[in-house]
C-alpha cells in the first residue's frame, strides 16, 4: 500500500471515530430484539454498496447512503460532506472497512451496531 493510500485509510478511521466511540460493548445487552435477517442482509448490502462509492471517491454517492437528518455528536451530513471533499482532495485513493456487528429492532427503528 503506498504511502497516500495509508494515510487517506488512518485519516477515514479518525472520520469513523465518532461512531466507535457511540458502540456498546458486547458483554452489554443490548436494548430491543434482533433484527430479521433479511433486514440484516439488506443493511449489509447498502453498506457494500456505500462503501463501494467511497471507493470510488463519489460524494454524492456515499451521500446519497447517509439521511438527510443524520446527526452523530457533532458530526450531521453537512460536516460529513466537508469531510469527504477535504479527503478526496487531498488524497489520491481511499479505503474503508466497516462491519456491521448487531442490528436491533425496537418498534419500527432498526439501530446497527458496529466497531
């Protein structure tokens, strides 16, 4: 991996890190029940898909995959897009590895969590 490559990998991670910081452990229990899995599998290939697109260094695609109400901490959908445009300037290719861990149904929210 080149020296570019790595660096734009650490720089995502550190984007990602609001989201770890959000992730239960697993000896917690977790509130609600499990999802069905085709709920889980359809999450999944969303995620592939969005991943695919960050890949590809497409915004607006790896937007189009994030709500318009987004919001983690400080962290909304706006922010995010400074982040990608800053990240796709900077560095020539990207890569991201996500893995979805749980995925909980409570009433008709689904909650996914990951570390």
């Amino acid at each position: 991996m080149d020296r570019r490559a790595f660096i734009g990998t650490l720089a995502l991670g550190l984007l990602a890190g609001p989201f770890a910081a959000d992730a239960q452990l697993p000896s917690e229990v977790l509130p609600g029940a499990p999802a069905p899995r085709n709920l889980v599998l359809e999450l999944q290939q969303a995620l592939g898909l969005a991943t695919a697109r960050l890949h590809a260094m497409d915004e607006a695609g790896v937007l189009s995959y994030v709500s318009d109400r987004y919001r983690s901490s400080s962290l909304t959908k706006s922010a995010l897009r400074e982040q990608l445009r800053a990240l796709f300037t900077l560095y020539d290719a990207v890569q991201a590895k996500v893995q979805i861990d749980d995925v909980r149904t409570i009433g008709d929210d689904a909650w996914v969590y990951s570390t």
